[in-house]
C-alpha cells in the first residue's frame, strides 16, 4: 500500500517561522469551511459561498454505516493488512484509530 507522505505534498516548503507582531493570513477554502467551525465569530469567517453555510454544507449528505463486529472486523486480511500500512506509513504519528470498546467510541494514536 502507497500513501502520499508530506515530502510529495511539498508541506516543508509551506512552512514557514514567525516572529512577534507577524500576521498569518488565512485562504478562502480555510475560512469557508473550518473557520466557521473553530471561531464562528472570527471577523474573516466566510458564512455563506457555494455549498456551505457556517462551515457546513447546505446541501444533504448521507452516510452509511453498518454494523461490524470489533474482532470480526480485526480478524479480516483487508483490515489487517490497512492497519499495518497505517502503522508504519512516515504520518502514523498523526492519525488516530478509532475503536469500539464497551458500547464507546474510542480514540488511539496508533
């Protein structure tokens, strides 16, 4: 399995040291989408542009969801080999696993 590592999504040349008194600008996909969502009353907010109103989208998105057994799930040769690849790709430090533990969604650093 390949995965798109940070050096392919040219993030180090994005980044970027400030000092006191520096200003960060934030783009309009930020400020559409996320913004909204973190500081609903930040001055640079964008409420309504395309398909979003205050960080979420105006129109209906559906979701499936079926039940899974935990170690059924877990004992399949897909997932096995999904978590491994997750686990040693260069940003697994970055993403969490989400398991069901006792009737709770549970977060991990994987």
């Amino acid at each position: 399995m390949i995965f798109t590592d940070d050096k392919m999504l040219g993030y180090g040349s994005a980044q970027r040291a400030f000092s006191d008194g520096d200003e960060i600008s934030l783009d309009a996909n930020y400020r559409r989408a996320h913004l909204p969502l973190v500081n609903p009353s930040h001055p640079d907010v964008i409420a309504i542009d395309e398909d979003y109103f205050m960080g979420t989208y105006t129109t209906k998105r559906n979701s499936l969801v079926l039940p899974v057994s935990d170690e059924r799930l877990r004992e399949t040769a897909i997932f096995i080999g999904l978590e491994k690849a997750l686990r040693n790709a260069s940003f697994s430090g970055k993403i969490a696993g989400i398991y069901w533990i006792s009737g709770k969604i549970c977060y991990m650093q994987l």
